[in-house]
C-alpha cells in the first residue's frame, strides 16, 4: 500500500471524515485554551472542571433519554459552566486551600455523575462514551455544534486577547489599571468549560486534561511569546488530532487514547530536544 | 468629580487622560496624605498609626525590618488592598480612584518563565488605556519604545523576560511604569538581590524619575539615607517620617530594629552598622 492510498483509504468511510475533521477542530481549540490552563497553573482546575461535567449528562441521560444527543449537550454544557463559576467562586472565597476545594467539587460531582447514571440501564456503555469518547459516532450536527461553540471561543480569545494574557501574568497590573480581573478571570473558566463540552465526544472527560495541557506545553517548550506559542499548540494539536485517528483506524486503538498518546509524544520529543528549555540544553543561568 | 480649573496642573490632565474612571487631581492636595491608616489581613491588623503627607514629586523610602508592613502600605496606596481604619487620599480622592499609580512587584512575585517579550510587558501598561477589543497602535507602539529606550533596555526590547538580569528586570517594569504615564510609581524591594552595578543602575534611573512621586520599600538604611528626601520607619507602625538625619535616630533604630542598628553618619553620607553583639533576631 502505497503513502496515499494510506493516506485515502478512511475517507472512503463518512463516519471517518467527520471524525478527522472533529478531531482538528478538538485538537486546535483545546491547545488554544490550553495555553491560559498552563500559563495560569490551572490544570487541576481544567480536570475538575471535565470530570463535573458527568452529573450534567446523567441528567440529561435521566431526563430525555441517551438517544437526544442534542439535549445531552445542552445539560452539559449548562453543568460545566455552574461548575466553573462555581469553583471560581469558592476560590476566592478563601475559606479553605484553592486545591482542596477544587478536589471536593471534582470528586464530589464525578460521584453524583456516578450515581444518577448507574440508575439507568446498560450506564456502561454511556459512562465508557463519555469517558473516553465516541469520535467515531459524531453526526454532521454534531460537527456544527463543535465549529459553532469552539468559533465562539475562540472569538472570546481574540476580543479579549490582551486582557487574558494580562490577567494571567500580573493580576496586580490589572488592579491598578482598574480593570475587572475577576470577570476576566472567570471569563477563562467559562472559556474552559465551553470547550470541555465541545471537545467531549472526542477525547471523553478521562484524557480532557492531556489535551488541555500536552499540546500547550509542547509549544511552551518551542516559542517565547504567548501569541505563537497558541499558533505552535494549535498545530500541534491538529497534527495529534489527525494522526491519532489514522493509528486509532489502522491499529484498531482507541481513537481518543491515540490522539492524546500523539500529543504526549510530541511533548517528550520536545522536551528531550528543544534548543533552550529542553532537558539537553543547560541554561545560561538560573 | 472635583474639578480646578484654575490649577494648570489639574486641567493638563483633562486633556491627557482620555479614560473612564480617573479623577482629576486636587491640585491642593498633596500626592499622598496619611491619616492613622491601618490595614489588616483577615482580623490581624498589620500596620496601624501612619500619618505623613507626602507633596507630588518627592521621593519616599519605606523601610524597616521583615513584616514591618512596608508591602502592605504600598499595597494601600495603590489601591490594591482595602485599609481598615484612618484615612488615605491620594492626589485629594480615594486611591482605588486613580488610574496614575503604577505598581512594581517584587521580583520573586513574578513568573519569569511566562513567554512575553519586554515590549510585551511594557505594552500592558497601556492595557487600560486601549480599551477592550483594541489593538495598540503604531503611535503606542512607538510610546512603549521610547519608554524601553528611557531605562535603556533597547537592546533587550525583544527579550525574552527571564533572559533578562535582575537590574534590568528593575529596568523594565520602570519602563512599564513610565508607558502607563504613572504618576505615582510603587516598588516594592526593588533592589533586593540585585549586585553593586545594577543596584547603582536602577537608583541612577529613579533619580531621573523627575516629577513622579516615587514609594520604594528598602531594606537597606544607608541607600534610603542616602538617595532618599524622604524617609518612613515601620514596624507594624509608623515610627517616624522625615528626613533621614530626623528619623534615623538611635531611638527610632531601636524601636523599629531592637537595638541592633546604628547609623553613623561619615562625610560620605550614612553608615549602618549592625551590631554583631546582638544576637536577638529581629522579628
């Protein structure tokens, strides 16, 4: 078999189009997000948030039944955002450490997840979807949702581009500017959530966190500014989303575990090799 | 709004600021006015009886030992913590009013890995300014330079900011400072870890700070005696205000220090000498 035939042979199949063509999408918005989750030390948070999307499905799953695909997402997405703001909220309050916090809300909507959906029959096999994604399984509508949430996400970015970044390296600049950085900083777990949801039936809640940080940290590793490190995570985070499909196709693995496994590759080989923060190279000094 | 028409320093800023929120300066008031201010954190009050007027322009160092409060204090002037007793107005109106006061971190506060460039950095201080949804524009662009090049940092502007020594980190967020058009301009430690040459950098840099009234938490006596008008010694209260050679007394040292301290003035200007003798540490 020659490359291109290699290269052509899924796109005869629909269901295969739809899913590289998610798979991009997934790739590029989760990289472009996660870009603030790792500037900003947030990953826990960005796990927490993923895994309290479940009680949402269940819900959903509970109320209109596991073949409206649409409303599932409409509960989930209504539960990520609680959730975030949630946690934003308690955050701040300060009562108890930021981390804790964060792991009772985790564990704590995980379980209720749990919970509601071992009430319903055969859970296993919505609990394995939402775990570890469906990507094979995304309709054309499906599609449309992704581009239509992650388009707007990525809006969000671009308006406020300057603002996140700000808010994300110096918080105290953004006091004495008198900008309103707890709305910015809310803003990013909303932005985080939003593309929870989207990116659910690709990668499942179980490997979200790798694809939040992986491609992100890759480009960390590769660029100096925030701008291009977005742009290198993006791509990155395509080229995992498309080649992991293709592995996933012809070694017959999982597709979300093969795109995530791509991302954490690139990650090692950057790591190892890169010209000024790789494990090879001594910096100047500190 | 208080508005002086006949102050031409008040009507300069109308046409400056083109912004949402800041008030226009009382002219007759001065830069900084403290009235037995106290701050806390949660119920623990860290500082309490600071009183001192401070006029526009003069050049202030904070100091005192370790959680004396001198970050708390700065923090209440910029707006950035609330005080909990006394008064503080700032140019005649509440601090968390102005948009003129720039804040210097101190450089342990900062995350040096973050992928920015200095003309990054520089640029945020015009954040406010632009707006949301704008973009920086060829004129900012060319302010942000010439604020890089007043701290002479234009060999660095491209910089990756952890490529940076700690002098011209300094140089830097003096340089954000001045893109900002502070006219307050607070520093917290800014010499702290720096070497000889780089110490000298900076000081040389914020005597040229002409015109901005400047707050600069120091650990080191002889700098604050030194290069300073302007003196306040904290510890957990005011202590004194003044200038060096009046607050600076064995008296002072002692309550603020416990008797480990003794300044010696020396034809050169001010000698510290800690006294060896005095093992008790100070809290």
């Amino acid at each position: 078999m020659s490359a291109f035939e290699w290269l052509v042979a899924p796109l005869r199949y629909p269901f295969m189009i739809r899913a590289l063509v998610a798979s991009a999408l997934v790739g590029g918005l989760c990289s472009i997000v996660g870009t603030f989750v790792v500037l900003r030390s947030m990953a826990f948070l960005g796990d927490a948030i993923a895994h309290s999307v479940l009680p949402g499905i269940a819900t959903g799953v509970l109320v209109a039944g596991r073949g409206d695909r649409r409303s599932l997402f409409w509960w989930a997405l209504g539960t990520s955002i609680l959730v975030a703001l949630g946690i934003g909220w308690v955050s701040e309050r300060g009562r108890i450490k930021e981390d804790t916090a964060i792991g009772i809300v985790f564990a704590g909507m995980f379980a209720l997840g749990i919970a509601l959906l071992s009430t319903v029959r055969g859970f296993a096999v919505d609990l394995v979807h939402v775990l570890f994604g469906d990507v094979l399984g995304v309709s054309v509508g499906d599609l449309a949702l992704i581009a239509a949430f992650g388009g707007a996400v990525l809006l969000l970015v671009v308006l406020f581009y300057k603002e996140l970044v700000l808010v994300s390296f110096d918080p105290t600049l953004g006091a004495t500017l008198r900008l309103p950085v707890a709305v910015y900083r809310r803003l990013l777990l909303v932005l985080v959530a939003i593309t929870v949801v989207v990116s659910l039936q690709v990668v499942g809640l179980a490997l979200m966190l790798a694809m939040l940080v992986a491609p992100a940290t890759t480009a960390y590793l590769l660029t100096r500014r925030v701008r291009s490190m977005m742009a290198v995570g993006a791509l990155i985070g395509v080229a995992s989303g498309l080649i992991g499909l293709y592995l996933s196709f012809y070694f017959a693995v999982a597709s979300g575990a093969a795109i995530v496994l791509v991302a954490i590759a690139a990650f090692l080989l950057a790591l190892l090799l890169t010209p000024r923060r790789g494990l090879l190279h001594r910096p100047a000094r500190r | 709004m208080t508005r002086k028409d006949e102050a031409p320093v008040a009507t300069r800023k109308i046409v400056k600021r083109r912004t949402r929120a800041s008030v226009v300066h009382d002219a007759n008031a001065p830069a900084i006015a403290a009235r037995d201010l106290a701050a806390a954190y949660g119920d623990r009050i860290v500082l309490r009886e600071v009183t001192f007027d401070l006029s526009a322009g003069a050049h202030l160092a904070v100091v005192g030992p370790n959680g004396a409060g001198k970050s708390t204090l700065l923090k209440v002037i910029g707006g950035l913590l609330p005080w909990v007793g006394g008064t503080i107005r700032v140019h005649g109106h509440a601090p968390r009013d102005h948009l003129c006061i720039a804040y210097v971190p101190q450089r342990s506060d900062v995350d040096w890995r973050f992928p920015v460039t200095v003309t990054d950095v520089v640029l945020m201080g015009l954040t406010g300014r632009l707006g949301p949804l704008r973009r920086a524009s060829e004129r900012d662009r060319r302010l942000v330079a010439g604020a890089i090049e007043r701290v002479g940092l234009e060999d660095r502007a491209h910089r990756q900011i952890g490529e940076l020594s700690g002098g011209e980190q300094q140089r830097m967020f003096i340089a954000r400072a001045i893109a900002q058009e502070a006219e307050i301009v607070l520093m917290d430690e800014p010499l702290a870890g720096l070497d000889v040459p780089s110490e000298a950098d900076v000081l040389a840099l914020l005597d040229r700070l002409g015109g901005t009234t400047l707050l600069v938490a120091l650990h080191d006596l002889g700098v604050a005696a030194a290069r300073f008008h302007r003196v306040l010694l904290l510890r957990e209260r005011m202590i004194g205000f003044g200038t060096p050679d009046d607050v600076f007394r064995p008296e002072a040292l002692e309550a603020a220090y416990g008797g480990c301290v003794r300044m010696v003035r020396t034809a050169d200007g001010a000698l510290v000498v800690h006294d060896s003798a005095c093992s008790r540490e100070v809290p």
